[in-house]
C-alpha cells in the first residue's frame, strides 16, 4: 500500500520546504524505496509558464513539456528522478479540472462545492501521481504557510486523505521558521507554536516537526516546543545554515529523520548508501581553482530566476574540482553603464541566461560581442543563442539592424522568428516548443566532442527559431551549425577559431544533476578554467 508523507510550511514561505521534501527522498530512495513527490501550488494559474520568474523564481520543464515550481529541479537533482506533469498541482489545474466536469454534467445536479468537490479532485491528483509513478512513498510539499486562504483546500484535502488511507499511511511533518535573535542569543519558537495551533485548528497534528533555524536547535529548545506542539522531543528536529543546500540530507539523516519516519509509517528501515553524495560534496567542498563565471540576464536580482543553471554550475565544478565564483550581471545595467562591459573583460566565462521579451537584450549582446572578440569561453542557453546569432548577423554578416522579430518586428533582417505553427497561436500558456527533444549532432564539431555523441537530448521552452532562410549565409560567414532538430530547426551553434563558443536552444541545466552533471556545463567549465 502507496505511504504519502505531507510536508507543510510555517512562519513564512521560502523555509526549506521543498529541500526537505527532496532530502526525505533521497534518504528513502537510498534505503530501496521507490520514490516520488509531488507539489502543491495554491495559486490560481494553471502552470507556472506565464509567470515573470520574479513573481515564483525559475520556471522548471520536465521531460514531458510541464512547466512547473523549481522545486521539481530539487526534487529531481536529489532523488535522481524525473518529473512529469503530474507532479505538480496548482489550484488553477484543480479548479480547471473541476468546471470541466460541472460544464460537461459529470456530477449529476449536485450544487459544486469546495468539499468535496474540490478536495476530492485534489485527492485524485495526488494518488494519480503515486500510481503514474509506482511508487511506494509519496512526498507531498503543500505549497505556501499555514494560514494562507489559499493553501485552506489543499490542507482540507490531506486531512481527509489520512482518514481514507488508514493512519500509519499518512504522516505529516511541519517544517517552520524559529528566529535566532542574535542581540540576546535566544531562539524565539512562539512562530513556530502559532503555526502548529493553526494546523491543529483545521484538524491536522504534525508527526514530526523540523525547526528551520540559523543555528543547531539545544535540548531546551525542543523541549519547550514539545510542549506546544503536542508532539514528543523525540520527533522534534533541527535544519539548521549550512553552506550548500546538499548538506541538508545528511544533517536529517544524522539526527535519524529517515528511520523515524519509516517506524512511523510502519516500514524497514535499513543502512542506506550516501557514499556517492558525500563524495560530491567533499568534491564541490574542495575546490582550489577559483573560476569567474559572469551570469548576464534580465532578473539577476532573483538568483531562484536562474537556479538550475547555477546549479549545473556547481554540479560540473565539483566533478573538477574547481571553486566557481559567480559573477550576477544585469543586462539593462549594461545599456545603462558601458563600463559594466569592462568587467566583462576580466571574467573567465560568460553565460548569457534565458529570458524573453525586448528587455535587456542589446545589453546581452553587447556581453556576447565582449565574449566572441575577447575569445572569452561563452554559453548562450535559449534566448543567449538566439541573441547570439543576431550580434554575428549584425557584426560579422553586416546586416545591420538584424535582430529577432520578438523584439523587433519590422527588423530588416529577421534572423530569428517565429515558426509558422507558432504565428496561429492564440493561447499564451502551454504553447511553446516545450519538452525533450532529439538534437543531431554533426561530427567533428564542438558539440561532437561534449556529448561523445552524435545524437543528445535536452529540454526546450522557446517560441522563437534560428530563422532557416539565413542558415546557409550564417554558415557562409564562419557560423558552425553544430546540431539541429529532427525536422531541420537549428539546435546549436559554435564558432571554429574560439576558446569555447557554443549556443543551445535547448537547456541543459534542466537535466544536470550532482552525481551526473550535464556534459555541456562540465565541457563549458573546463575551458573557462583552462584544464585540457
């Protein structure tokens, strides 16, 4: 019988929920057990793909085109598995799902309600989840803190799941803020006790609570939320500041998180295998060869914007052994401060990031110029390879004023554009080239080289194409098209008489993961750190 384990949040958002969620699956799956986990939304879009990454951070693809919460990339670098649509629940899916079938008749006259419509329809997603995926434990994260208006149904709806399931099926672990005040040293938990009573309130007692601090919780400390938690010391644990989120598994799994989760939910325990991931640690850790890495995009500011990238980042460093120092440049200060260039100069390499829309963009060109002429090593992912092939049309081609036609529409040179499926496209949400896609790659190419292949696979989330009427004057000029798509679509590109100059349409970072980090990254860092 499937075990669900509901994580919830208190205090405030941003806690660690969703690390949490992904160290207990590790730790599971480290122990033989077939994992999955599932997040729960409570906003009312259908998807996370038309939200600025300001709003929610980054916008995390699975393999099957879902645009979903980044905490799937946790989930999936964690665990080591992949995701689907089904592994992310928004209210606005639930809500869609549920006026479909009062508009289509399906429930027979009943006046449509919150409960148990609703809860209901939620309940069905999750088990569709448990059983899409085989799985023996589902990890469920309800999104947001306890108290929101919002999260009410969600919370409503595994109340009810732990009275169907049968009590030692459903456990629940609360993961909430307790302030460290660093005037007096004390560690404050009233937060914490007024989330577990709101919990309680709507008829949920937490198993385990894990206290999310600055610093190790003490015996005290635990005790005195024992008593206003309802819930012994014993099932009292501490997430406290470490310097990389991939500690965290191994500071539950020393204070017996996993094994007192497993006796709860009536499971074997065993000696799991971490050895892998305390190696990639100590590697990440050990780092001498500092590499300045500069991140040139629109919402640099939110660093969650672009958390798989810096993330696959990391992942290729630690196989290096190399220390990455990155370097967040805003590319509208670089329209509005020339000399942001200059910083550009000193750099070991550049990224120019994803992103869409006009903002930003002749910075991130001038950042690719900066990167080509100064033989910099160079990544453009998505947009950074589109933009990448505007600044060569424009500086290397002569065609000036050539520009994409998402940007400029009336461009004389429409390098990049859109493709004619893509023009008919009335509804914004769900409707781009989205998913794993094949990518043919042409030997003897850079490209040949990083994959050891002549054939890969990456995830995509675009409109816009590489226009095909320019390809042969492209390649005329010295451009390498390197890889393209099943039908013909330029996939990547690459310039010969450079350190490393490679563009995707696709994104790697979406498939990096630390025991197994993307050969695009680890080949990108390699030649910004100079190793051969």
């Amino acid at each position: 019988m499937t075990k669900f384990i509901i994580v919830t949040g208190g205090v405030l958002s941003s806690v660690g929920k969703g690390t949490v969620s992904a160290s207990i699956g590790l730790l599971l799956k480290a122990r033989g057990y077939n994992v999955t986990l599932v997040k729960v939304d409570p906003y009312l879009n259908v998807d996370a793909g038309t939200m600025n990454p300001y709003m929610h951070g980054e916008v995390f693809v699975t393999d099957d085109g879902a645009e979903t919460d980044l905490d799937l990339g946790h989930y999936e670098r964690f665990v080591g598995i992949n995701m689907s649509k089904y592994n992310n629940i928004t209210a606005g899916k639930v809500y869609f799902e549920v006026i479909r079938k009062e508009r289509e008749g399906k429930y027979l006259g009943q006046t449509v309600q919150i409960i148990p419509h609703v809860t209901d329809e939620i309940k069905s997603m999750i088990r569709k989840a448990a059983e899409k995926a085989n799985a023996e434990v589902v990890i469920v994260e309800i999104g947001g803190t306890v108290g929101d208006i919002e999260s009410l149904p969600f919370l409503e709806a595994v109340r009810q799941l732990r009275i169907e399931e049968a009590e030692p099926n459903v456990l629940f672990v609360h993961v909430a803020l307790v302030e460290y005040l660093k005037a007096t040293e004390e560690i404050k938990t009233k937060p914490l006790q007024h989330s577990v009573q709101e919990l309680r309130r709507i008829g949920i007692q937490p198993d385990i609570i894990i206290a999310r601090s600055v610093v190790p919780l003490d015996e005290e400390t635990r005790k005195k939320i024992a008593l206003f938690t309802n819930v012994r010391p014993e099932n009292i644990f501490s997430n406290y500041d470490v310097s990389m989120t991939y500690e965290v598994p191994l500071i539950l799994e020393n204070q017996g998180v996993p094994s007192r989760i497993l006796e709860k939910l009536q499971l074997k325990d065993s000696q799991p295998n971490l050895e892998d991931w305390k190696k990639f640690i100590s590697d990440l850790k050990e780092g001498k060869r500092e590499v300045t890495i500069a991140l040139v995009g629109k919402y640099t500011k939110l660093k969650d914007s672009y958390i798989s990238i810096k993330e696959a980042i990391y992942h290729a460093a630690a196989k290096l052994k190399v220390k990455p120092v990155l370097l967040w440049i805003e590319s509208t200060d670089i329209e509005s401060y020339p000399q942001e260039l200059e910083k550009l100069k000193k750099v070991n390499g550049i990224i120019v990031l994803p992103g869409f829309g006009a903002r930003g963009v002749e910075g991130k060109i001038s950042a690719i110029r900066i990167a080509r002429e100064n033989n910099i090593p160079f990544l453009g992912i998505c947009y950074g390879m589109q933009l990448a092939v505007v600044e060569f049309a424009r500086n290397i081609m002569g065609l000036k004023g050539a520009h994409t036609t998402e940007v400029d529409p009336k461009t004389p040179y429409p390098v990049i554009t859109l493709l004619d499926e893509q023009k008919k496209v009335v509804q914004v949400g769900g409707t781009m080239r989205l998913g794993l896609q094949k990518v043919i790659i042409k030997e003897g190419t850079l490209a040949n080289k990083i994959y050891g292949s002549t054939v890969a696979y990456e995830r995509h989330r675009h409109r816009y194409e590489v226009n095909p009427e320019y390809v042969d004057e492209l390649q005329k000029n010295g451009m390498v098209i390197s890889g393209i798509s099943e039908n013909g679509l330029v996939e990547m590109i690459e310039l010969k008489d450079h350190k490393f100059f490679v563009g995707l349409q696709g994104h790697p970072e979406y498939r990096s993961r630390p025991l197994a980090p993307s050969p695009v990254f680890v080949s990108f860092l390699k030649a910004s750190a100079g190793i051969e």
